[in-house]
C-alpha cells in the first residue's frame, strides 16, 4: 500500500476516518483507537458466525432450498471468482426471501 505509506492519515479503513476525521486531538490516540478495534472485533465476529451457522443449518436441512439459491446465484453472479457488489446480491428474489423470517 504505497499511498498508504506516503501518508499514514489517508485511506480506507475505519482508522483512516477517525483519525482523519474532525475528531477533537484528544479523541485520535492509540488507545482509543485500540478500544475502537475491540468494538468491532467483539461486535463483528460472533453475530457473524453465528448467522453464517444457522444459515448453514437451514441450507443443509433442505436440499430444495440449497438448490434453488445455488441456481438463483449461479445464474446472478457467473464468476466465483469475482467479488460481488452488494447491490448485486441484496436483489436478488429468493436469496433476500431465504434470509427473511418466516422462510419461503
Ligand atoms: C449477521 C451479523 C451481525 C448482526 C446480526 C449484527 C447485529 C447488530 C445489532 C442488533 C446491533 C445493535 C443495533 C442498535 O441497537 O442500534 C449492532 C450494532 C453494531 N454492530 Fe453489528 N451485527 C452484525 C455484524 C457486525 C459486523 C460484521 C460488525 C463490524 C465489523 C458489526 C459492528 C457493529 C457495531 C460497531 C455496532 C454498534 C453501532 C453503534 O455504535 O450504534 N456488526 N449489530
């Protein structure tokens, strides 16, 4: 990350906004900084987990299922290897209805 090297204020990350930010100086140390990545460790990985488990469970307990999303995505996103928008996927029918309570 050349850009980032040349100067450590500019980028993309959540740091890169807090620090380049209008926050008060006091507000930008390491410390806070340190605090702001346990939120977001703590708060982004067990919800994540857990969602992608059940999800998983409720694919697996019905093979219908698994097949129409597989065909819903096979059909939207042809590349595997390309990472998709996500406006590309949170339009899609059946997927958005899978993930809604109560499943289709
Ligand atoms: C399926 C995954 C997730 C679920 C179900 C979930 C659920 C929630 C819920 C219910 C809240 C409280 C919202 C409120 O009361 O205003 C929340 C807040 C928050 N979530 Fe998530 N979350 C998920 C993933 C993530 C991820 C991946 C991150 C970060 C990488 C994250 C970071 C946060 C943060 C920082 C807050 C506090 C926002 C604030 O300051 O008001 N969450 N999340």
């Amino acid at each position: 990350m050349r850009g980032e090297k040349e100067n450590p204020d500019s980028g993309t990350t959540i740091f890169h906004g807090l620090i380049g930010g209008d926050l008060d100086a006091s507000e930008k140390t390491d410390e806070r900084m340190i605090d702001e990545s346990r939120v977001i460790l703590a708060a982004g990985t067990d919800t994540t987990a857990r969602a992608l488990a059940v999800i998983t469970y409720h694919l697996l307990a019905d093979p219908m299922r698994l097949k129409k999303l597989k065909s819903e995505l096979d059909a939207a996103l042809p590349d595997p290897d390309a990472l998709p928008m996500c406006s590309q996927v949170e339009t899609l029918p059946y997927l958005v209805r899978f993930l809604r309570f109560p499943h289709p």
